[in-house]
C-alpha cells in the first residue's frame, strides 16, 4: 500500500489546504504533518526547494502544490480525463497561483505602506483575477470549473474565495467577491456545502 505524507503549515488555508481537501474526499489515508513558522524554520533545509507543501510518496519528496494538486486530483477521480476540460483546471490552477503572488507581495508591510498596497492590490490585480475566475465558471457552465463537476480546480477556487471572505487581509473588503462577482461566492458556498467537504471541516 502506498503511504502518503503531506507537510504544510498549521493553518487552515493556503496551497496545502486543496490538497488535504483533495486526499480526504478520495478517502486517502495520509500522514498529515503540520508545522507551526518556527518548526518550518528548523526544518527548511530538509525540503527541496526550502517551502512547503510537500507530499511524500512511499518516502520520495515531491514538490510544487499545483503538480501534487493535479497528482492527487488523477489519483481520487478529482481531475478530469477529457483533454480540454483538463486544460480548463490547469489554467484555473495557475490563475489562482499567480493571484497567490500577488496577494504574497503585500505581506510583510506595515502602516500606510501596507494601506496603499491593498489598496492597489484591491482596484487592480486581484479585481482583475476575480473578474477573470469568474468568467472561467462561466464558461465551465457557471456551477463547476471544468467537467461539469467538482474537480481539484473547484477545490483550489474555493480555498482562496474562502480566505478572501474571512477577514484575515487586513484592507480588502470581506465581500470583495460577491460584489465583483456573485456566482463565485454562489461557487464558494456550493463547494463549501457539499457532503464531502462538510465531513472534513466536522473532523
């Protein structure tokens, strides 16, 4: 039997959180490790490219969220078999990291520099991404990303709508996704009600 190690953060959110989603609905059983900052700092060197997530598979460490998103997704029916509708998720994958990035680049500032930062992030790229997200549910059929179902794409999608709705972004409007687009919050809380899902937040 093959035995799964996924390390990420302690915290519910982030590149780690689709993949832990993704293992769960599949009924994967997996060793999930998770670091508080200061046990990641004593363990960075151990880890290819010194940040996390990491999978391990039968002890071989594999890197790159979206890859072991994608891995994950093949292994639990959670990605789609049909060529373009994979191609639909990938680009999906990739949007939503590169919206990580640019949310990631206002970390780490303080006061006014931190205000106008999100305040640019807010009227530029991440409207921008959002408007565009939007129009990949749309052309998914408005209910899914790709394959008229839930993939890891939905899964990824939900996580980074999920996060921009709680507060935890200090200048960016709890409602900036219903306001910019209502069928991505319609998306976030479909995904969030489904059995699957559901069962794992009540863990």
């Amino acid at each position: 039997m093959t035995r799964f190690k996924l390390t990420y953060f302690d915290f519910d959110g982030g590149r780690g959180q689709p993949i832990r989603l993704a293992l769960h609905i599949g009924g994967v059983a997996f060793d999930d490790v998770r670091l508080t900052g200061a046990q990641f700092n004593e363990l960075r060197q151990s880890f290819r490219f010194h940040a996390l997530p990491v999978l391990e598979v039968d002890g071989r460490q594999i890197t790159q969220s979206n890859a072991i998103l994608r891995y994950v997704g093949k292994l639990v029916g959670l990605y789609p078999s049909d060529e373009l509708q994979a191609l639909y998720c990938d680009e999906t994958l990739d949007a939503l990291e590169d919206l990580s990035h640019a949310i990631g680049t206002t970390f780490g500032l303080q006061g006014d520099a931190m205000k106008e930062a999100r305040k640019e992030l807010v009227e530029g790229r991440l409207a921008t991404f959002i408007r565009g997200l939007d129009g990949m549910l749309a052309r998914g059929g408005g209910e899914f990303i790709a394959d008229g179902r839930m993939t890891v794409a939905d899964l990824k999608l939900f996580v980074e709508t999920r996060y921009l709705s709680r507060g935890v972004l200090d200048h960016v409007p709890t409602d900036i996704v219903e306001t910019l687009a209502p069928a991505l919050a319609a998306h976030r809380d479909r995904i969030a009600n489904d059995h699957r899902v559901l069962a794992y937040y009540a863990r």
